[in-house]
C-alpha cells in the first residue's frame, strides 16, 4: 500500500512566472516560425500572446485548479508556506516539523517571498511612469498641434479606402520631425511643419502608414503590451516579444503602402525621415520612422518574395481560439510538491499476516475517526503511518465521506490534497458528494465538483447526489448541481423498505417529501 505523501503548494508567484514564461515562449517561437507570413499575421499573434498574459491571473483565479504533484526530495526553497485553502492548524510549527520544514526554513520562505513581492510591485509601479510621461506629451501635443484643414478630405478619403469610419484629426506640431499617430477613441495623425512642403507621393504614403497604424488599432495594442510588461518588467521574454510587436506593427503598415508604391521610393522617403530624428531623438508615440529597426524594415521592403497585405479572418479566429486554449489549459495548472516526511520510506509493505491486517485496519479506521472529528494532528499521523487515504470501511463509509457528512469543509480540501478520491463510493454510506448533497452544503458540493466529483454518480443504496438533496427539500444545492450538468430526468431502482422495486427520480422524490419550491423548479428545468 503506497504511503500518503503531504502536499505543500508552490509559492503562487513562481508558478505564476513559469507560466508566463510558457506562454510567451509560444508566442515568439510561433513568430518565428512564420517569418515567411504577413507581417499582419505575426502582429496578430504577438497582440495574442499580450493579452493572453493579461488574462492569465484571471482565468487562474476563476477557473477550478488542477493539481499537478512535483517530486521533491525536502521542501523547496520557495513554497507558499500558508497552503491555500489550507485550515491554520496545518501552518502550526507542529504541523510544518511533520513536513520536513523546520521554523527556519518556514520564516525564510516567507521573508522570501514577501521581499520578491515587494520588489515586483516596485518594479512594475516604476514602469509605469514612462508610459504616463508619454501620455501626458500625447495631451500636450493633441492641445498645441495645429489643424491641418487642408489635408483633412484627403485623409477622410484615405480613411474609407481603408476601411476606417471613424473621424481621424490632423495636427501640425512643431515639436516633431516625421509623422506619428497616437489617440485610442480619438485618433490623430501628427505631422512636421514642412509636412505642407512636401510632394504628393510622399505626403500620401506617409498617411496611408500612419492610417493602417488607426485601422489596426495599434496605439490600444501598444498600450497594453506596456502595461503587461510593466507587471513582467523582470521578464526579458515579456521585453523581447513587446520590441518585435511594435517591428511587426511597422512592417504590417509598410506593406499598406506597398499596396499601391513603388518599394524604392517609400525605403528611400523612410531613410530620409529616419535621418532627420538621428539628432533629436525618438518620438513619444508611434512613428512612421523608427531608426532602430530600420534596417530591417527596408530589407523586408525590396525582398519581393515576401508575402503582404492584412492578416486573414481565419488566421484572426485560428489565432484567436488557440490562444484561449492555450490559456484555459495553463492557467488553471497549480503545482505543488510532494515532500516525503523524515525518514519515512516512499512505499510501504503489504500487509504479510493477519496480525499485520489487522494493523492496517485499525489505523485505517483511526483516520476515519480522525477526520470525522476534525483532528488534523491525527490525520497526518495516521497518514504518516501508512494509513490509507481512500480506506473503504463498510458501514461508515470512507474518511471523506466522514468529512463531508459532518460538513468538515478544511479536512475535505486536506484529504484532496492528500490523494482522496472525490469519487469513491460505499454503498449504503454513499459517496462524499452524496451525503454533502443530503445535508444541503452548498459550499462542500461546489467543493467537490470543482475537485473532480461526478455530478450524475449513483452508489447503490444511496441513488445519486439531486436525487438526495431533491427529496430532503434543500433548493440551493438542486440549483447548483442543476446548474452543473445533473441530470434532471435521472432514474435509479432501488429497493424499499417492504422488499418492493421502484423508481426514483429527483421530482418524485420531491413531491414525495412535498417540496413544493424544488418541485416548481425542476419541472423549469425540464423534469418530467
């Protein structure tokens, strides 16, 4: 019989940062892999992998958690010593010596942990400040910029040739040197002085760039990912995918240009614009004229073979799902590690005699007892000494079954932890959402389902869980377990107290103990 190993959840943060790391290796190793696609295509999966990292937190705190047990030969240098939803009695010095962590160690885990986050916040709070500072000029420019009457129908037109219907301003400012665009719900494309001076071609292929920047809705996109790696901040991956975003915004609006321009005349008018910024430095939104990636820009310009124009609505709905997959399959993923207690062996013997059975049978039901009374002291002991987790004891049921009729809700998630099967059923005693069922423990029921607990399960001599807790009356739980996928039209023969067969179901059995209100509801619900 395999000896019950304590489980000890991974500090949140660690497994938060290995996550993301997941996530963000996805995403700049599938732009890689599409080197050879549109630069469209390649935005839309960095502007994925952004927002991916920003639901991840909170689609881990919604989504029910799945266990994923780590090995560990001692405790790990960084766990969260608290356990979640673990009862306070497991973060006793008592309690942490059984796991093989000694008070120092715990008081370093935390000292660790609680200066790792401090530091994360600091960190994050200052790279905030560039992007207010670069907020505050955009107020200023939008203020002082000069309007550009004469070119606003050519940029309208400009507008709804590429599919834009909102308004877009046009400013003059001095304080620039080539066009730039900035403006979430209030876009504005902003040109230098001599912007007026210019010929034709150039003034109209520096609009249709800043123009595709609008349509795409780069200055929202660009945001966001400076705020995702403002919280990553120490992430150099978060960084890394962020520069390759705004180079694949740029390329995705060079080749909107390209569209209908010559490649020679827009890579000499970008060289040109780039030349003019050499001395006065970068500008505070998004630029036509960027002289960090110039060089690849005008590369991918005169290489003919490359693929251009707007990313397709497949790759935007295949995009799209998959980095949902991706982070319904991550997020919920809570590692922790399995840490063998002092000098216990992994495995222990089976049973050889009968005087070693009935060994076995006493600590079993020890623990039965321990986790019917609540005593977490005795529950590792028990565990420790070989004690199995899912012992089936005929007439009393198992030792979450006992958790769960007494409405022990600390020991049920500290036997789940431990192993406990949410599924294991003793007939005329049930099963552990059975019996929660039946005493109408609305918060033990979505316990146990999100834990892996079927919701149609039948245990013969005991029907199933809405069939219980619609004949006891209790509405809060038939709503909840209706509401996860119970059967309302379950059938289960049974045999009564006069040795006769029938047929229960969750309405009979309702209108038997004249429910009325769960009654009204499952026939709502579409029971017949």
């Amino acid at each position: 019989m395999r000896s019950e190993l304590p489980l000890i959840t991974l500090a949140p943060g660690l497994v938060l940062v290995v996550k993301a790391t997941a996530i963000l290796a996805i995403g700049l190793l599938s732009v890689r892999l599409a080197r050879r696609a549109r630069a469209a295509s390649r935005h839309l999966l960095l502007g994925a992998t952004f927002a991916a990292l920003l639901a991840l937190p909170l689609v881990g705190r919604a989504a029910p958690p799945t266990i994923v047990p780590v090995m560990t030969a001692s405790a790990p240098a960084l766990i969260d010593v608290r356990m979640t939803d673990a009862p306070r009695d497991l973060q006793s010095p008592s309690a942490t010596a059984r796991m093989a962590v000694t008070v120092a160690d715990v008081l370093s885990a935390v000292s660790l942990a609680d200066a790792a986050s401090v530091v994360w916040v600091i960190g994050g709070l200052a790279c905030f400040v560039p992007l207010a500072r670069s907020l505050a000029r955009h107020r200023r420019m939008r203020r002082t910029g000069l309007p550009c009457r004469t070119l606003q129908a050519a940029v309208r037109d400009l507008a709804a040739d590429a599919g834009i219907n909102r308004s877009v301003e046009v400013l003059i400012h001095e304080g620039v040197r080539a066009p730039l665009t900035f403006g979430i719900r209030r876009p504005v494309i902003v040109l230098p002085p001599d912007a007026r001076a210019w010929d034709e071609a150039d003034l109209r292929r520096a609009l249709v760039h800043e123009l595709d920047h609008i349509r795409r809705a780069d200055a929202a996109t660009q945001t966001v990912a400076t705020v995702v790696c403002a919280m990553w901040w120490f992430h150099p991956l978060a960084w890394a995918a962020r520069r390759r975003l705004a180079l694949e915004a740029e390329r995705a609006c060079d080749d909107a240009v390209l569209i209908k321009e010559e490649n020679m005349e827009y890579a000499e008018q970008l060289v040109s614009l780039a030349e003019r910024l050499s001395a006065t430095g970068a500008e505070p939104a998004i630029g036509m004229a960027n002289r960090s990636d110039l060089a690849e820009r005008v590369s991918a310009l005169l290489d003919s073979s490359q693929r251009r124009g707007r990313a397709s609505a497949g790759a935007i709905v295949g995009t799209t799902i998959a980095a949902t997959l991706i982070v319904t399959a991550i997020a919920p993923l809570q590692a922790v590690a399995l840490v063998p207690p002092a000098g216990a062996p992994a495995v222990a013997t089976a049973p050889a005699n009968a005087e070693q059975t009935r060994r076995q049978r006493g600590i079993d039901r020890e623990l039965y007892a321990a986790a019917e009374d609540g005593d977490v002291e005795g529950i590792n002991d028990m565990l420790q000494a070989g004690a199995n987790v899912n012992a089936a004891l005929d007439g009393d049921g198992s030792p979450l079954i006992a958790a769960a009729r007494r409405g022990r809700l600390n020991i049920v998630r500290l036997l789940l932890d431990r192993g406990a099967d949410p599924n294991l059923g003793v007939p005329g005693d049930g099963s552990p959402l059975i019996v929660a069922a039946l005493t109408g423990q609305t918060e033990m029921v979505t316990l146990l389902l999100d834990r892996g607990a079927h919701v149609d399960q039948v245990v013969d001599g005991d029907e199933n869980a809405l069939i219980q807790a619609s004949g006891a009356g209790h509405l809060a739980v038939v709503r909840l377990l209706v509401s996860r996928g119970a059967d309302v039209n379950a059938r289960v023969r049974v045999t009564n107290h006069r040795d006769e067969e029938e047929w229960r179901t969750p309405l009979r059995q309702a209108r038997l103990g004249r429910h009325d209100a769960v009654v009204a509801f499952l026939i709502a619900a579409g029971a017949r």
